[in-house]
C-alpha cells in the first residue's frame, strides 16, 4: 500500500478523535483515542482503495504534505 499521509487530531465538535487522509476524499476514521482514530482511518484506507481498484477509479498518489514541510 502506498504510504498517505495521515491527520489526527481532537475534534470538540465531534467530541471524539478524527484521523483523515487528505489525499483520499471523505477517508476519516473516529475514535475515543488517537490509536483508535488510526485504527479506523487505516480500516477505511484499505476499503477506499480496495473499492477504488474494483471499480477502476483513479488512485491519486500521496502528494500531501504538512505546511512544516515546504519551509525550505
């Protein structure tokens, strides 16, 4: 699998963990913890590209990159 980059953060208004991939469209996951927020988001990682091969739909390659990266 190829390696996104992967969000997590604490939401208040969700009351709850979130874990997104931004280079996949609507791939998040929730949780109670950050580990769960992980665990979910890679369970749908694999689902969003195993529906994505199945139905021949592009594959974006991981291009995202936090801002702290791209201070040069």
């Amino acid at each position: 699998m190829k390696h996104y980059h992967i969000n997590v953060f604490w939401s208040a208004a969700d009351d709850c963990w979130i874990a997104d991939v931004p280079d996949l469209k609507s791939c998040s996951g929730m949780g109670d913890t950050p580990e769960e927020a992980l665990a979910e988001v890679q369970q749908a990682m694999a689902a969003w590209l195993d529906v994505a091969a199945a139905e021949n739909l592009p594959i974006p390659e991981p291009r995202y990159r936090p801002a702290i990266y791209a201070v040069g």
